[in-house]
C-alpha cells in the first residue's frame, strides 16, 4: 500500500493497521519507548535511501549543489506547520542541539538570573551549570509537583521570578513522566517582564497541535526524530526574529560576518550528511496526511488503554495526570514493593518487551511511550507481562 492509500475516513482499527503498515517490524522487542527514538515510516526510510545513494554518484555535487538547495522549500513547509517564519527556522541534528545554541548565545552577564526547574533535560541543567561555573550567571531553581495542577506550577515560576531574572528555561513536555506545562501562559508572565523564554519541545513536538507565535517563546527547540518520525540526526531550532542578530551561534560559521538564521544552521559543522535531512519532507507529508489532532487523540487514547488495564495490578501508580486534555503518549509508573529496574530488565529480558526506567529527584519508575504505529493488541501484551512479572516476585 502507498503512503496516500490512507485515506480512511474515521481512524478505526482498519486505519490504524493501514497506518501500522506503513512502519518497519519492531524486533526483537516491543518497542515502547518511542519517546527516546521512533521508526521512521517505510516512505521516509525509502527517501533517505534514495538520497544517500544519490549523494555516492557524485558526493560533492549532489550534497551541496542538489540535496541542499531543497533545505529552503523544507524550512517553508515546516514553518507552515509550526507557525512561524521559514527565516527563523535553522535545522541541526536534535533538540540538544537546538537549546544548545539558545543556552550558550543568548549574552547575559555576570550575577544575572537563569530560571530552571530539576525537572528539565539533564544535559539542558548541565548547560546552564556550565554557564554559571565561567561567566559566574545565577541558575536558581524553580520546584513543583509534576502532579499538582497548571496554577500551582505557574505560581512557583511566579514566585521564583526576581528583578535579576533574564532568562527562564521551559519544557513543554516533560520528558521523564509526559506532564504538559502550561508553557503559554508561563511565556506571557515571562514577556510582560521583559524575560527571555527558551522552550524544549522534544517531546511535544508533533505530538500535538503547537503554534510557535501563540506560544510567545523566544526559542523553541525540537529533535525531529522523535514524533514526527523524521530520521536520527534532524533538529529544529526556531529562534525569534527579533533575537537573531544578538545570539551567538554554537559553532564558529563558514562566513566571516554570519547573518541571519543560517547561523544556527547544520552545515556550520562542516561536512555532514545530506541524506538524513532528505527524510524530513517525507516525515512531515506522512504526518500531515494523517492529522497532528488525530495523532494526539491516538496517542492518548493507547495511553489511557494500557493504564486502564494495568490498574487492576496490586500496587500499580502512574505518575502521570491521565485526565487532562493535555494527555500525550509518554507516561511514568511504579508498582509498590517492587523494584523498578528489575522490572524493566526481566521484561527486556523473558518478554522482549522494551520500557525505559527512569529516576531524577524522588521520582523513580518506568516511562512507557506507545506510538501510532502500535496496535492494542501489543499494549494487551505489555500489560499480561507486567502482571505476570509483578506476581511472580510477590
């Protein structure tokens, strides 16, 4: 079947499997953290295919003179997907990247304050630390419960907020247990104080409907590997317009005065390859033909499935607020009396079933990350071993 045969009118099973088609094998495991990498669909894996043998008939000419000169009509197309300008949209290979350049150019000097909370991305905090360590910035933290509800997150942004705060770091996705922050309403107190926003949105990216100009953030960082089914080694970095000129890229540019956004821009690392960037017009057709809201409702509908059937287990806990609308593919749990870890490695191990196990601050448990490619069916099989293994170490 080809990608444009999806053309189902209501994402029912016959969708879903149609949509699973289009989506290479999962073995040997079950793969449930899609969070960290996704398959690339079939079409998109043919594309770069096609573009890597492309560039050995003639590497020098085809990457430069063919494959890059359609890097322009892809920033066109992904601005019309994030809401943006094609000018203000430099691609890279992660969103590490991406925030990396935000983390290390954005000029601040010594004793001015950096908001952060333990929650955002290890090497996000590492960053900072770093900054803070040479140039003698403040990194002040931010605490909240990843459980409590949007007002009481924004109040301790609000509360954390001091007359020498310049910047506030933000992740809109959560990484470690899937909470949605209320990242609008967080970049507008920041504006109305003349704070600089940076925005992680790893994990949201694609997942759902997301406008970079409703969102009010400076910066806006994304891996394109992730949800959107791009392939490994694709970043978006969106930086305001108005913040382009006063931003230092990462990595020293090829011309002697950059300008503009391309300053951010992949090739400034020199020769890389073509091909992975080739994947990303496919990636965004194959997720545009079926619908970011549908992709959202996917998502959350095998979310709430595997939970709704795992709470029948004894001492199941999901770290996760499920009845939000905000809801997405990536969720926390932990079972009482059991240790985590071991739980992720006999499933791995007897089951073939891949989870992720994750700790940061008191939080400990396994991250579980469905993709629309998955079938209930595989979520039925996830769960059984799950009770299975959990019984047998009772």
């Amino acid at each position: 079947m080809q990608t444009q045969d999806i053309n189902l009118p209501e994402p029912s099973d016959d969708f879903w499997r149609e949509v699973r088609r289009q989506y290479p094998e999962q073995r040997p495991f079950l793969n449930l953290n899609n969070a960290a990498v996704s398959p690339t669909p079939l079409p998109v894996e043919d594309a770069v295919v096609k573009a890597f043998r492309f560039i050995g008939n003639n590497p020098d000419v085809n990457m430069w003179e063919r494959l890059d000169t359609e890097l322009p009509h892809v920033k066109r197309q992904l601005a019309s997907f994030i809401d943006c300008a094609p000018e203000e949209i430099a691609l890279n290979r992660n969103a590490s990247e991406g925030l990396a350049n935000a983390i290390f150019g954005i000029p601040l000097k010594r004793n001015d304050e950096v908001l952060i909370a333990d929650w955002d991305y290890p090497s996000v905090r590492a960053a900072w630390a770093q900054r803070q360590v040479r140039e003698g910035i403040e990194v002040k933290p931010v605490k909240f419960d990843l459980m409590g509800d949007g007002d009481a997150i924004i109040e301790a942004y609000r509360r954390a907020i001091s007359p020498k705060t310049r910047v506030i770091q933000l992740t809109h996705m959560i990484h470690w247990t899937g909470r949605v922050l209320p990242i609008q309403r967080l970049c507008a107190i920041a504006a109305s104080a003349g704070i600089t926003t940076i925005v992680d949105a790893a994990q949201s990216f694609a997942q759902m409907p997301i406008s970079f100009r409703e969102l009010g953030c400076d910066f806006f960082a994304t891996s394109l590997h992730k949800w959107l089914g791009a392939p490994v080694g694709n970043g978006m970095l969106i930086v305001k317009r108005d913040r382009i000129d006063e931003t230092w890229p990462l990595l020293a540019t090829f011309d002697d005065k950059p300008d503009g956004i391309g300053k951010f821009d992949q090739w400034n690392l020199g020769t890389y390859n073509s091909a992975m960037q080739a994947g990303i017009l496919p990636a965004l057709q194959f997720h545009e033909l079926i619908g970011t809201a549908r992709i959202q409702a996917r998502l959350q509908a095998l979310t709430k499935y595997w939970i709704s059937a795992a709470t029948s287990i004894k001492g199941f806990r999901v770290h996760t607020p499920i009845d939000v609308p905000e809801l997405s593919g990536v969720s926390l749990f932990s079972v009482a009396d059991h240790d985590a870890k071991s739980i992720e490695s006999t499933l791995r191990s007897e089951y073939q079933i891949h989870v992720k196990y994750r700790r940061v601050a008191d939080l400990e448990g396994l991250r579980v990350s469905p993709h629309i490619y998955m079938l209930k069916e595989e979520l039925d099989r996830f769960v059984s071993a799950l009770a299975a293994v959990t019984a047998r170490a009772a």
